[in-house]
C-alpha cells in the first residue's frame, strides 16, 4: 500500500455524510436495491435475498480490512433523523499506480438536489487528500445521461468509449470512461 494514506471511516459536508457501511446497513441494500431505477445500470443488481444482502456487506468489510475497497453509505442527519439515501464506493484499486474506480447510487426520491455531486466531492476528497490517489474513474453505461452528467459536472473528463465494456439486460453495453486526475 502507498504510504502516509489516511483511511476514513465518516466524513462530511454539512448534513450529508458518508460513513464506512456496516452490517446494520443489510436491510437498507436489500430494500433499496429493489427498484429498477436504481438497479438498471448496476453491475450489482437486484439482491433477491436479504441474506446475500448480508454476504455482500460481509465481503466489503473484508475488501475494507485489506484495504483493496472502501464502501460507504450515503446518509442525511439533521439534529433528530438519520435518513439512508444511497452508496459511494472506491474499488479497484492500485496502491502502485496510484488509481481506483468509483461507483454510486442515490435513490430515486433523492435525485435532481445536488446530493450526488457533494458525494463526488466528499469521494475525491477522500480518494486525493486521504488516500493519496492520483486518479479515479468511473465507466458508465453511454445511455445513462443522467450519471455522464453527474460526473462531468464535478470536473471528471470523458476520456473515451469502452466498447462493449458493460452487461446490462441480456446484452453488452458500451461504457464511457471519465476520469478525475489530483492536481495540487
């Protein structure tokens, strides 16, 4: 692993918070990993079990300790609620290079109100100041207009098209690769 890395379990900007998952946080995936809108364009699609929701948290917390994955959930506190609104991942990593990928999803109720690029901004904060990476990217399905948007609102640059790259609904899918480079 690259030296002089924090790893960070919460962070914040405000009232949204992204916190290191947990298996408390079965029954959140389980559920909201139910409606197509949110699944569509997953690699990780509908859990049909709560139980593989609770082996998949099982591994990430594994990838979390040998420091090759870090999953968080995305939350909105106020002074009495905690509210579950989605999750932000950095994943394939490469300590020697310096790189990982990152994925995310927000629910549907919580879309088009800005969430998704302070989440951005809170993951390159800690991919970057933290992590000490130098590059993270994101390859995401050409015809999700809403998440290409996303990315390139928060200064991630389209690099190219990955041809096929994808397996959406029965067939393969090209990918867009954005990607966001740490300049001090």
């Amino acid at each position: 692993m690259f030296q002089n890395v924090a790893i960070v379990e919460e962070i914040n900007d405000k009232n949204l918070y992204l916190r290191k998952i947990s298996k408390d946080d079965a029954f959140f995936l389980f559920e909201s990993l139910k409606d197509e809108r949110t699944t569509y364009y997953l690699s990780l699609g509908p859990l049909k079990t709560l139980e593989r929701s609770k082996r998949l948290i099982k591994g990430y917390l594994k990838s979390w300790d040998k420091q090759i994955q870090f999953n968080y959930i995305i939350e909105i506190r106020d002074d009495k609620n905690t509210e579950k609104i989605g999750s932000v991942s950095i994943w394939n990593i490469s300590w020697y290079h310096r790189r990982a990928d990152i994925g995310i999803w927000i629910l549907p109720d919580f879309w088009n109100k800005g969430i998704g690029k302070r989440t951005l901004t809170l993951i390159k904060n800690i991919s970057f100041f933290h992590l000490k990476l130098h590059r993270i990217e994101a390859h995401i399905a050409i015809d999700n207009k809403r998440s290409i948007n996303l990315f390139k609102n928060a200064q991630f640059v389209e690099e190219g098209i990955l041809r096929e790259y994808l397996y959406l609904d029965g067939r393969h899918s090209n990918a867009i690769l954005l990607a966001c480079l740490h300049r001090l």
